[in-house]
C-alpha cells in the first residue's frame, strides 16, 4: 500500500472514529487489467498492522455488502441502463483507433460526441452485429457544476471543460468514475476522502448524482505527498511503500504517526501521538492544501522516539533477527542495553554492530583524536599494560574491567579518557560504535580482545 493510499485511509478512519461513525473498506477490482497479485492480502495486512481495523469489508461483512466491486457488476449495470433510458449517457462504439486521432485544440484528448447522435435503429445494428461498445456519461456543455470541498472550499467549473466519460467499459466492469458514485450512493457513505487528483473528476460525479436525484457525500480531497518540491512520492523511486519502511526497520505506529502529520496540523507543538491521541486531536480544519513534503530524516527521529520508549523485552525480541546474523557468541541482553537508546531504525544495527565480526586492518589514525589530545606513541606505550592487566582478568564483565583499567590512568601518566579512548580503538578498529571500550571487550569476549589488542599493539610497534 503506497503512503497516499495509507494516509487517506489513516484520515478517513480519524474522522470516522472521532464523530461516531464507521469507517469502510471497499475493493475496488473493476480494471482487470491493473490487478496485482495478493494485493488483497496486502491491504488487509497494512491496515491490520497499522491498526485501522474496518468496521465493514469484504473479509469483515456488513450490511452493504459485497465489498468488491467486482462481485457487484450486476448492480453497475442495472444503474448504468437508468442513466440510459433517462438520456444521461449513451453507448459508444468507437473504436481505439479513432478515439486515438481526436484532439483539442489544447492537444488532450477529448471525445468529440460522435455516437451520442446515433439513432436508435443504428445503435440496434451495431449491437446485434456484436460490436463492442462503452457506456459514456453525457454531459451537457452548458452552465456551471459548483461544490464544496472541506479543505479546498467553493469550487465551481463550467461545464464545457468535462468530459464524456466512460461509465462502463465493454468488458462490462464499470469504471472508478461510476462504479465509486453508485456504491459510496447505496453504501451510505457521508464523507469521501481521496487525493486531490480527483478534485477534477468531481463535478462528473455530482452530475452522475444530480442525474440520479441522489445526495452528494462530503468531499475531503488530500493534497499531494512529495518526494521533493518537484516530484510525487511515486513506487517509481522505491520506498512509497508502508511495508518498505517496515523492511528498513521502522516502526509501524512510527510510520503511521508521520503520516499522519504529512499535509496536517494538530495546532500545537505535538509531533508524536499514538493512535488514540490521534483521533482525539483529528479535524479536518488541520488539513492543509499545499503538498507534504516527505522527509526521511524526519520519520527515522520520530522513528527513535518509538524505540526508545518500547519496553525492553519487545525492542531486544525485535534485534534478534539481527543478532542471529553474528558468528561470534555474544551477551545479547547486554547489547540490547547498548543499542536501544542509540539507534533510529532497526535495520542501523548491523552497521552499529558491524565492530563485533568485522575487525580488520584499519586506519591507524583513528588513535589521534584531539578531544582526548591522544597520539600514535601513546597507544603504543599504553597497550602493552592493557594486554597485561586484561590477561590477569578473571572474570570477563564490563564492571570488572572498568575497574581493572582505571589504576592505568595512574600508571602510564594518561587521562581516563584517553586511556579508554585507545582501548576502544585497539578492540573495535571502528571510529564510532553504540559502546565504550570495556562494553565491547565484555561483548566480544576475552580471548577475542586480547586478541584484537596485541593485533593493535603489533601494528603500533
């Protein structure tokens, strides 16, 4: 489910849950040619995951089933034959080749009305010859269609600039322009939120209702999501996905929290809510008309906020996956403690923990750090001591280390932070890691330390 879809159904379900109604999933299947293998299980895994449970669906019943329209084509069809006989469409038997040469004067496409003037001894031919045809919508090219829309206000267009469009197609599915009109109509469906690309399309849909003599739902049109200032958020460019954020390591209710925020205010300082909260704060006045643009870097912090405050047995159950990759035996629990409140996302811990198996020859320089003022000659005056205190070392725990360490500090005539800024060099080879230099000896065991250490000393010599 692409993050448009997941926010307009995150803001429909906001408003339903908040003014006591009912918020509904409906498949809309009716373009054969654009169905997607276990996409149906798909949407049903990210709401589920995101907790959007649906009151009505096809998987959860209610009283205006079926809820995929592709089960519904008999319905269509019946509404679509009253648009015919009261003269609000026609059939349409032209073919693609014909359609493909018709041209406004603005270059778009436009269909010219040629078979909304057929007779109807014409129209009997045609169809008992078996020829194709399409149901189009006829609007008339006079006066103004106006609604309302809850986040972009009055809005009025004239009727010249519509089209005629294609309501049923001639494999006999209806399209999203009809089929949506005649369901959100006998679903009772108050609100209609959707993106603002449809804003355009709307007048088509009053005049499909109007045409019926039925209400209009409240329109809700959400503003676009952007990658940059110039570009959609678009599966073209990767990551447009819930579950690929959930593959990178993020959070579900994190992801859902920043969406949630993308194109709407709270009207306070608050960046972080839990669904709950969210639906108490939800308006619509919050919605903004100009385009979110989606931040990374952004979601990766709010992201953090999440992880840091997950109790400790679900956040170290969640690194396991990650732990299991390791070759090397480590204290789990202790590495739980160490990364929790230092990474982002999940998927940062193979990198924040990369020191454990993978120590190779590295940049010597990493000694010399001018905070510590520690140099290439004092790590190589200072290892040999550290190697002799660590061989001594029974007990092999962080405590005990530290406390075996620190009379170095004396002894050698060195700061303690110099003192551990080598040793955490000397056993990691890494610039920066999630612990100090007596966490990574207990992590990675005494033997591999000593190890790792006389490697050090033995380039320093």
């Amino acid at each position: 489910m692409h993050i448009g879809n997941l926010r307009t159904a995150l803001y429909a379900f906001l408003f339903a849950k908040k003014n006591g109604g009912k918020f509904i999933l409906r498949i809309e299947d009716t373009d054969q040619e654009r169905l997607v293998a276990h996409a149906l299980e798909t949407i049903y895994k990210t709401l589920h995951l995101a907790g959007l449970i649906y009151d009505e669906g096809p998987d959860a019943g209610g009283a205006y089933g079926p809820y995929m329209q592709s089960e519904r084509k008999a319905i269509y069809a019946e509404y679509a034959q009253q648009l015919l006989d009261s003269g609000h469409a026609y059939r349409c038997f032209c073919t693609k080749e014909r359609l493909e040469t018709l041209v406004d004067e603005s270059g778009n496409r436009r269909y010219d009305k040629h078979c909304l003037h057929l007779s109807q001894d014409e129209i009997t031919r045609k169809m008992a010859s078996g020829l194709g045809y399409v149901i189009r919508q006829h609007v008339s090219q006079e006066g103004l269609t106006n609604f309302f829309d809850a986040v972009y206000g009055e809005i009025s267009v004239e009727n010249k600039e519509l089209h005629d469009n294609v309501l049923m197609k001639s494999d006999g599915f209806p399209t999203y322009n009809f089929a949506n009109v005649v369901d959100d109509h006998l679903m009772a469906i108050s609100h209609v939120f959707r993106g603002m690309e449809y804003l355009s399309s709307t007048p088509n849909y009053n005049l499909l209702y109007e045409a019926f003599g039925w209400d209009t739902p409240q329109y809700v049109h959400l503003p676009h999501i952007m990658r940059d200032k110039q570009h959609k958020l678009s599966k073209r460019y990767g990551d447009a996905n819930f579950e690929d954020f959930l593959d990178k390591g993020f959070l579900p209710e994190a992801v859902l929290n920043y969406v949630a925020l993308l194109g709407w205010n709270p009207k306070n300082d608050r960046e972080k809510f839990s669904l709950e909260e969210l639906t108490a704060y939800f308006d619509i006045s919050g919605i903004s008309k100009s385009p979110a643009v989606f931040d990374e870097i952004k979601l990766r912090w709010l992201n953090s906020l999440y992880i840091k405050e997950m109790p400790f047995d679900e956040f170290h159950r969640q690194a396991l996956p990650y732990y299991n990759m390791l070759s090397l035996p480590v204290d789990r629990n202790l590495l739980s403690c160490l990364l929790q409140p230092r990474i982002s996302v999940f998927s940062d811990i193979p990198e924040r923990i990369g020191f454990l198996t993978d120590f190779e020859e590295y940049d010597l320089s990493l000694f010399v750090q001018k905070e510590a003022k520690s140099d290439l000659a004092m790590a190589k005056t200072l290892l040999p001591h550290v190697i002799a205190v660590s061989e001594a070392i029974e007990t092999w725990e962080n405590a005990v280390l530290f406390t075996a360490f620190e009379p170095l500090v004396d002894k050698v005539g060195v700061k303690k932070k110099q003192l551990f800024h080598i040793i955490r060099i000397a056993v990691t080879g890494y610039a920066t890691t999630p612990c100090g230099a007596t966490e990574a000896c207990a992590l990675i065991g005494k033997a591999e330390s000593l190890k790792r250490l006389k490697y050090s000393w033995g380039r320093l010599s």
